[in-house]
C-alpha cells in the first residue's frame, strides 16, 4: 500500500468496469494497405471487463489496453470529467483502440 498524500492507496481505488460497445471493420482499408493476418481481435461486442486498481483486465488486449491505460487509471484513482465536460458521466471515458483497419470502441465506467 502507498501512504502518500498525492496516490491514493491501492485498497480504496475503484473498479473500472468496461465494456465491449462497437467493433467496426474496414475492409476496404484491410484490402489496400494490410498484409494478412490471423485472429486479428478476439473482442466482442457487449463483452464486459473488470479492470481492478488500474490493472490490465484478464484476457483483455494488450494493444486496446495501451489506448485506454491512462483513462482507466485515472477513473480508479478518482479522477474523471476528461476535457471538461466530454462525457454526459463525468465518470466514464469512451476510448477506441488504436487498430484503424477494425477499430473497437469501450464505455469505461467507475463501478460505484
């Protein structure tokens, strides 16, 4: 456990659950500019994750994790109200990852 006045400490941060809202794919961009590859995202839609203490969900990816770290990170340590006032929930953060051949798009809400 941290004890300084700036963190807070592990056992009071919150959950951030977070779900799995859209996956899109372009496969017109997939056909001019991607080389083939295999199992590019195993995300479904209405999947739900539990991030806990701003960790990395289990069997989440690695690529959309690195896309959201941050906003997880900062809901569990009580921080939200991202670029004053973007989301209606203050709360919450909608993030994409960063693939722009099949983009999947993730609702990150403070579990109360």
């Amino acid at each position: 456990m941290r004890e300084t006045n700036d963190i807070i400490a592990v056992d009071k941060m919150k959950d951030v659950r977070i779900t799995v809202l859209r996956k899109v794919k372009y496969k017109d961009l997939i056909e001019k500019y991607e080389n083939p590859i295999k199992d590019a995202c195993c995300m479904q839609v209405g999947q739900v994750f539990i991030s806990r203490s701003g960790e990395m969900p289990q069997d989440f990816c690695l690529s959309a994790w690195q896309s959201m770290s941050y906003f997880a990170e900062t809901l569990a340590n009580g921080g939200g109200n991202f670029f004053d006032g973007w989301m209606k929930n203050e709360k919450s953060a909608m993030i994409s990852c960063n693939d722009g051949f099949r983009p999947v798009s993730f609702l990150l809400e403070v579990v109360e």
